[in-house]
C-alpha cells in the first residue's frame, strides 16, 4: 500500500474533483467531534449518521500515523487555512478505503467553529484527475485537431490545432458550419457526422480531402473519425471529431497502387510501340499530367541499341504519349515522329548519363534555350516540374521517358522520381522483350518471305491470285506456304500447306517442305504419293527435332487438256470451288488424310471435272478460323465472300480478305485463287503408232506437218530429231501400244507413251558404243525433259521454248 501523505494546500479551485454529486461531506465540532454526515458520506464508509456523530473524527482513521498526522494539521490549521490529503479510514465493515479529503476551517463570531470536510475515494479522484489532464493535454496541446460539433452540423468547441489548422480563431468558428471555410471537404464530413448523430455509431477512419489555409498549395488528406456526445440522460449533445493527417501515407499508398497496376498494363504485348503507349497510359494521371515515351530508332526497329552513353544526334523515334488534355496538345511531335533533343535538356542528359534527372521547379529559359518550340509549350501550359527517367534493361539504354506537370500544383519529389523509376524500369524490361521479339519475328518473316514464290508467272492452264498474311506480332510468324508448280503436259500442282507452330523454327521446317514439294513435283508423282512422301519426310525430321509438331498440305493437279483436277490432302481444310454459273461449292468430298508426321492411313485422291473459268480457291485454317466463329462459318464467309458474278481475281482475293481476315488474327493466313483455262483441240494432237520400226519415219513426218499447221516451222529440224530419238526408244524397248503428243502451249512439249515401267536412264556414250546417245541428244535439244508414270506404262517428254514471231528455220 502506498504511503499516505496528509499535505497542506490552497483551497481547491473550480477543477476540484472533489466538487462531484458523489462528494461525501461532513462537519466536525471544533473539539474534533463528528456532527453533520452526508449520504454519501454512508456511502462511502458504511457507516449511518447515527452511528458516527458524536464520535471523534480521528476514530475513523485507520492508522496512528494518520491519526497523529490530522491532529497536527489540525493544530497547524487553526488560523483559518484549509488543508487536505490522502487518508486511510477504515470501512464499516472491517477493510480500509483510502480518501481524499478537503477541510476548509469554519468561523464563527468567537473564532473557529469548526472544519468542513469533503471527501471522495482516492481512486476516483485520481481516475478524474488523470481524465481531466488527458482532456486538457487533448485540448490544447495536442497536434491532432479535435472539434465537437453540435446537432445542427455547428462547431461547439475546437481545440488549438483546429485553431493553427484553420488559421481561425475559436471564437470565429464556433457556431460556424464546415463548408464555411471549407467548402470541399463539407459533403463528405456532413455526412458522417449526419449519420453518427442519427444512429449514434461512431464512423471510424473516413477519409477528407481539403486544402488547409495553412497550406493552400497542398491538398492534405486526413483520417477522420466521429462519435456521439451525450448526457446521463441519453440526450444528444453533439458529435466529437479527430482529424490525422496521412497524407504522407496516402500518397505511399497511391503510390503503391499505381505500381501494382502499372504491372498488369504495362508490357501485355509483344508491340515495341505499344508497350512504350502502355507505359504513358499508367503514368497519367496518377504520375503526372503529360508523359511522353521516345525510343531509339535501333530500338523501335528490334535491333540491337549500341552498349554506352547515347549521343544527342542518335535519332529517337517518339512512340508514347500521353496527356490530361485531349489530344495531347502541350506535345511538340507526335506519335510516329523522329524527335529531336537539343544539348542541355533534361532528356539529352538523361540518354547520355543514364542517369534520372528531377527538375523540382522547371526554368524554361535555363533548361530549353536552345530549344524555342518546347520552351513555348512550357510557358504556354505552365509546366513547373519536370523528370526525365532513361529507359534502360540488361545494361543498355532503349530510351527516354519524360514527365511533366502542370495542373496537379505539387513538384516532383524523390519519392515520386523513384516511383517514375520503378514505372520505367519494368516498363524497360518489357520494351526489351518486345525489341527481341520483334528481332525474332522480322528474322521469321524475313526468311518466310525468302521462301515464298515472288511472282507467279502466267500460266496456261490457270491464271492465278493469292494474298499471304501474317499473323499479328504477337503470335509470331507462322509456317505457311503455297506454290503453283508447272508439270509436263502443261499441267500444274497447286499447293498450299502449313507448318504447325510459330517462329523461325516454324519458317525453316517450311523451307524443308516446300523444297520437298519442288522435288517430289520434278519426279511427276500423282498427289498421293507427294503427300505420302511427305509424310515420311515429317516423321524423319520429328525424329531429329523433338519441337517439329507436324503440317498439313494441300496438293492438287490440275489438266488443262482434260480438266480434270485431282487432289488429295493432308489434315487441311476443303478447297472452295467457284464455279463458271457463279455457285459455291465446298469439295470436301477429297478424303481429309491425317496431318503430315502421324503417319499410318494413306492418302487418297479425288478427281473433279472442273468448266472453263471456274475458280480453285486453296487456303489455310488462319483464313477461315478467327476468335468468335469457327470452321464451318468460316467456310461459309468464304462462300459468300466468293459467291456471285465473274471478278478479276485480284478484286476476289480482296473482297475475301475483308470478309475473313481480322485485325489481331493469331495465325498466318494464306489464299491461293486459280481460275481454270482449257487447252482446245486446235493445241494437242496425238497419234497411236504400231510397234514398227517403219513407223519412224512416218512420226516424223505427221510431226512436221503439224508443225507447220501451227506455224513452228523453226522447232521442225529439232522436233524431228527428238521424236525420231524418243519413238525409236519406245519401239526398241517397250512393249504395247506407242502413243506420240505434242501441245501447243507456253512451250512446245513433244510426249510418246508406252505400256512399258522401266525407266529411262542418261547416259554419255562412248566412241566405240553403237547405242544410248538418243536420250542425251533429247535433253541437250529439250529446255526440258522427264518421265512419268502411269497405271498403263510411262511417258517420256520434252519441251522446247517457243520461238519468237518472224524467227528462221534453223535447218534452212
């Protein structure tokens, strides 16, 4: 138990705690007699007055000490001073209760009468006197402005911080309304405390926006927070307020915010361009008021920026912007334009340092000299702070990032230049992923393209359109292809594959087919077989290359003399077939086939007899698959986009781009459009020979007239000799029927045909052989030559070019 110290003192003044309904009083007689006992007096001690007056006073104090202490203040006091202190006394029923006593002296004419005494529990007279030091430190020593408002929204007291907040004296606000002095923050504040005197449930941490008048040029958020006032009664007397200032806080937090969403919109592409718009995006406005983003011209074009300080004549490329105005009208250059920085700038020393520089408060006189046109957009917007952030990742420098402000009044301060950096550092890694890529998908393309045909020459049998689109940047070059191949008897393979997959391994393994294909096409092979040999090609290379996923392919052959076309596919979708009447037919009676590489089923063909004019459309699964629709309403665009009247094909390949081909399409696309012709019967003659060598001399001369029918007098000589070569060979070695063809077509092509399937085989003769100079002397005479092979035996034939208008007979 602590020591109890009966002290002398002043009379106690207005603040005395002792002064409470539940003060206990009494009087003592000036012979120490207790005369006069309040209730609350029985309260505190148990004791009834009954039982105490009369009694001496000293009798309730627990203690000798507390005793012997009373009777010397007693004596001490008798001039009239009042005194107090803290006794022990002991309770009624046995325990002691330490009090708090107050005794002022009572005067009489005759001198002391007596001693009036007030007394409480010392336990709650320190409670209270605890309470009233906390509300007075509260009140006027506290930084936190504190206010009490009526029920009619008026100030009822405000301590000093509300004072030196407001720059109002008390007796200026009191009985004054927030939107008084501050009418932006008054809707938000009126409301909760509006609410907190309705319902009486204290609002806790709302927060207020406001500029105070001590800092006009600041806007300070504070955390807020109101409870109800009210008697013992229950009657409402008013609404209490705290204000804490967190605007240091909040604006971490902003700034935080806009880190994490800076992270989900900046770099959702593989777009160098955009990626920099990305950037500009998430700074406005939480960062800044105008953002403009310029990269390095090597940047922009995926190459590979030079390691070191960036010189000021490097050409940069502007490729972000951003503004609060619409149209962003504070820019110099546009998205697009070639930038040019002056010595001396923010940005100049930014590329050279790659260091970020912080212009606190922006002089345009002092940082754009040189530079009349951005220093009139300062002055003419009032730009005041200023950064300029380089874009650097993996130790080289991409470019330069600039903000600016001029309606937001704060300037730039470290932690937002180190905001800025976070913003252009990720923003960085991003715009280099997108510089690699877009290496990448040049190189793709760049190769892809390199293998694509250039020009397709004009051919009899077809008069041929295409269009090849590659996919957006994003899904990356892809592995399609297409070829319009001439084979012997003015025939024609139209092709049209793709490689599964994306990339420069997709480009390469493309290459690796299409050769095949030129290859497999030389050999004269019927469609099935192409693919079949393809197929095997595929496995093999899956084998080496475990990222080789397989192709499709088209192959179809189509015959001018007979048109007939024969196809046969591989996992690829239908061609379309426009016919001469203008109707739309889907071929899918050609059997599918699995893909190139799953090996297994065959292939099949399936032959149609096509009219004069009608339109072979040949394509990928890019042209007809597209987010939103799928295969078969693709082919059914595909239909109508071909349907109708006769059209060039340049204007029918355009009009099915339009109908099919979207923006930001994930796969490449190709169209192949062939429009059939047909070889009359004024351009191919045959003849059946019999097996006899007589018959020599007679194709001879059946050639040689028909030469001259066509008016090739110059090719006789030539032709004679390779018929005689080529129908000799027939009869010496083959068996059967012997057929001999010629077409006039782009070239003259000489054919004869047997029932036999041994090939022919070239070789040099020697001096002293009787035989095997007859091939040789074809292929040195023929532009071209080969053999192909049928169900009933095999055709040797050879082209010449045709001769130009008005040119001799070189046997004459």
């Amino acid at each position: 138990m602590r020591t109890l110290k009966v002290a002398g003192g002043p009379e106690a003044g207005s603040g005395d705690p002792l002064r409470g309904a539940c003060t206990a009083l009494a009087y003592v007689e000036a012979d120490g007699t207790v005369s006069l006992w309040s209730r609350q007096a029985e309260t505190l001690l148990g004791y009834p007055a009954e039982d105490v007056c009369g009694m001496p006073a000293v009798d309730l104090l627990t203690t000798r000490e507390h005793r012997e202490a009373a009777v010397a203040a007693q004596e001490r006091h008798s001039a009239g001073q009042s005194w107090n202190g803290v006794l022990g006394m002991r309770h009624r029923d046995g325990h002691e209760v330490s009090v708090a006593v107050r005794v002022r002296p009572l005067l009489s004419r005759a001198g002391q009468a007596g001693w009036f005494v007030r007394a409480a529990d010392a336990r709650e007279v320190e409670r209270e006197e605890v309470d009233r030091a906390i509300l007075e430190a509260l009140f006027s020593q506290s930084p936190i402005p504190v206010t009490v408002m009526d029920t009619e929204l008026r100030y009822l007291w405000v301590n000093a911080a509300t004072e030196r907040a407001t720059t109002l004296p008390a007796e200026r606000l009191i009985g004054r309304r927030i939107g008084d002095h501050s009418p932006e923050s008054a809707p938000t504040i009126d409301q909760a405390l509006s609410r907190v005197r309705d319902t009486g449930e204290p609002v806790i941490d709302f927060q207020v926006h406001s500029c105070l008048a001590s800092d006009p040029d600041y806007e300070h958020v504070f955390s807020a927070s109101s409870f109800r006032l009210t008697d013992p009664a229950g009657r409402v007397l008013g609404m209490c307020q705290t204000y804490v200032d967190v605007s240091d806080g909040y604006q971490a937090q902003q700034r935080l915010a806009l880190l994490t969403e800076s992270a989900v919109r900046i770099g959702t592409t593989l777009d160098v361009m955009r990626t920099a718009q990305e950037l500009a995006d998430a700074a406005v406005p939480g960062l800044a008021d105008f953002v403009t983003v310029d990269l390095l011209e090597a940047t922009v074009r995926g190459e590979e920026p030079l390691p070191g300080p960036v010189a000021a004549q490097m050409p940069v490329r502007r490729s972000g912007l951003r503004s609060i105005h619409e149209h962003a009208p504070e820019a110099v250059f546009t998205v697009g334009e070639t930038v040019a920085f002056h010595p001396g700038t923010p940005q100049v020393r930014s590329l050279a340092t790659g260091q970020s520089v912080l212009v606190q408060k922006l002089d345009a006189d002092e940082w754009f000299a040189h530079d009349a046109q951005r220093a009139g957009k300062i002055r003419e917007f009032h730009f005041h702070s200023y950064m300029a952030v380089p874009l650097r990742a993996r130790g080289i420098t991409l470019g330069v990032a600039t903000l600016g402000r001029h309606q937001d009044p704060r300037p730039y301060d470290e932690g937002d230049l180190c905001l800025a950096e976070d913003f252009s550092s990720r923003a960085a890694v991003c715009i280099d992923n997108a510089r690699r890529y877009t290496r990448e998908h040049n190189t793709a393309l760049a190769l892809q393209h390199s293998l694509l045909p250039r020009d397709l020459p004009d051919y009899p049998a077809v008069e041929t359109g295409h269009r090849y689109l590659p996919a957006a940047a994003h899904a990356g070059a892809g592995g399609d292809w297409f070829d319009v191949l001439p084979l012997s008897g003015a025939r024609l393979a139209l092709v049209v594959g793709d490689v599964t997959g994306h990339g420069l391994h997709a480009a390469a393994l493309m290459g690796r087919l299409r050769t095949a294909v030129h290859t497999l096409t030389d050999l004269d092979l019927p469609p099935d077989e192409v693919l079949t040999q393809l197929d095997d090609l595929v496995i093999r290379l899956a084998q080496e290359d475990p990222d080789c996923e397989g192709a499709t392919c088209l192959y179809a052959v189509y015959d001018p003399i007979s048109r007939i076309c024969t196809a046969a596919r591989a996992g690829h979708p239908p061609p379309v077939l426009l016919q001469a009447d203008g109707a739309v037919e889907v071929l899918d009676d050609i059997p599918p086939g699995p893909p190139l590489g799953k090996g297994g089923l065959p292939f099949e063909t399936a032959e149609r007899r096509v009219a004069e004019g009608s339109v072979l459309a040949l394509y990928t699964d890019g042209l007809i698959e597209a987010p939103g629709w799928g295969v078969d309403a693709g082919l059914d665009r595909l239909s109508r986009a071909m349907t109708g009247p006769t059209r060039p094909l340049e204007e029918l390949c355009d009009a099915v781009v339009a109908a099919l081909v979207t923006e930001h399409r994930s796969d490449d696309a190709v169209l192949l459009l062939a429009r059939t012709r047909v070889l009359g019967a004024d351009r191919v003659v045959s003849w059946e020979l019999p097996g006899d060598p007589a018959q020599v001399a007679h194709a001879r001369a059946l050639t040689t007239r028909q030469l001259a029918t066509w008016g090739l007098e110059p090719l006789a000589f030539t032709t004679e000799l390779m018929v005689s070569e080529l129908v000799t060979n027939a009869i010496r070695y083959a068996h059967g029927p012997i057929s001999l063809r010629l077409i006039h077509a782009a070239a003259l092509i000489c054919e004869v045909s047997d029932g036999s399937l041994s090939a022919p085989h070239l070789r040099r003769a020697r001096s002293s052989d009787e035989g095997g100079r007859g091939l040789f002397l074809v292929a040195q005479l023929a532009s071209r030559w080969g053999a192909r092979y049928d169900r009933a035996g095999k055709t040797i034939w050879a082209e010449q070019h045709l001769p130009p208008a008005g040119a001799p007979d070189p046997a004459m």
